[in-house]
C-alpha cells in the first residue's frame, strides 16, 4: 500500500465506501508524459495526471480558502509539492531506461496542480540524477503503481506522450495494457483485499497494467 501520506490522499476509496467486492484499482489516473533532452541526453520526465472526479472532490475539500467556490494553482500549491515528494517511495510511479540502463531520478520539480473541470491535474518535472547518453539504444519508459492501487492510462490523442530538445528524427510510441487485462483485475478473481494490502513499492503485480512508452532516435 502506499505510504501514509499516500494513503490520505487515496483515501477516496473509504469515502466512496468501496466495498470488500470490488477490486483494485481505487484510483484512476489519465496521464501524460513529456521526455526532456538536452545537447543529445536525456534530462527527464515532465508527468501531468488527471484524477478521476471521485478522487479531485475528496481531496480537495476544504482547500478553497477563500471561498469563492474555485481551487486556484495557488490554494492547491502546498498539496501538489507536499504529495509529489511522498511520491519518492514508489519510485514516483516512473521506470525510465537509457539504452538498457535503468536511471535513478533527481527530486522532483515545478510541481503545480490545477482543476479542469472536476478533474485535479498534477504536473512536475522528474529530472534524471545525471543526464543519459541513448547511444545506439532506446529509451523506454513506464509508468504505473505497483500495488495497482492506483490505475496509470496514457491518454488518448498524439499529446499522450511528447518528446521536448530531442534530437531531429526521434518518435516515440505507446502501449497500453490490454483491456482484457484490466477486467481480469478489476474482478479480481481468487483476489482477497488482503492479497492487495500486503503488496508493497517492490511488488511487481501492477507491472502487467504498465503504460510503455520507446523512444528511439536514429
């Protein structure tokens, strides 16, 4: 399960009294991702997610200081950096590998939130320790929770993943799970909460739910 801090922001499944039937996930993240190069390497990962609407109303209540019946960039600035470091433990939900190397990430940076419509959008930027040189090699990327708490889905659209200062010629593409896939684990057959509850960051059940991105370069 997720760290404490985690926990509270998930929480929405308590407050949408999910019950003992239902499975995982409880949490539904439509993302986007942005590959950063600079001089020929890769710098890092800008992530933007939007919550599902269950998840933006818990979380946000009582944020709207003044009361004027919006959430502006500025009443949720605390939350978005607070919880975007608690993300450290799971890995910030991110593998990124560099011509087969997988790379260990800076702390985050730039971390915003912002409402659209009833979705809480979050964004920051995941630099890498030490910029990373493809060679003849790829980048792949992933993006998903491991305890499969939390449901990772690239968007729809060319926007789903961009590539910003890469060099000329490089295209990214994008797998998503199989949908079959996610019913499987939406019925979670032969599946107890507790089976969920004692998965951790090291677990690597939720990789089969995975959003894959490859870069390759010419």
């Amino acid at each position: 399960m997720p760290t404490a801090a985690l926990r509270s922001l998930l929480a929405v499944a308590a407050c949408c009294a999910v019950t003992a039937a239902q499975a995982h996930p409880h949490v539904w993240v439509s993302a986007r991702a942005q590959v950063a190069y600079a001089d020929g390497k890769v710098t890092g990962v800008r992530h933007t997610w939007s919550f599902d609407p269950e998840y933006s109303a818990y979380v946000t209540q009582g944020l709207d200081a003044n009361k004027d019946g919006k959430l502006s960039p500025d009443e949720l600035a605390s939350l978005a950096t607070t919880n975007t470091e608690n993300l450290a433990e799971f890995g910030y939900f991110t593998k990124l590998k560099v011509a087969g190397k997988e790379q260990a990430f800076a702390e985050p940076r730039e971390a915003a939130m912002r409402m659209e419509g009833n979705a809480l959008t979050l964004s920051f930027l995941l630099p890498l320790k030490s910029p990373a040189a493809p060679g003849r090699g790829v980048a792949a990327l992933e993006v998903y929770d491991p305890t499969y708490f939390v449901s990772f889905g690239f968007a729809e659209g060319q926007d789903a993943v961009t590539l910003t200062g890469a060099p000329q010629g490089c295209t990214a593409s994008v797998t998503r799970p199989k949908n079959d896939q996610t019913k499987v684990a939406d019925a979670k057959t032969g599946m107890s909460e507790a089976f969920f509850e004692a998965l951790t960051a090291a677990s690597n059940y939720g990789e089969q739910f995975a959003n894959r991105v490859i870069v390759a370069c010419p």
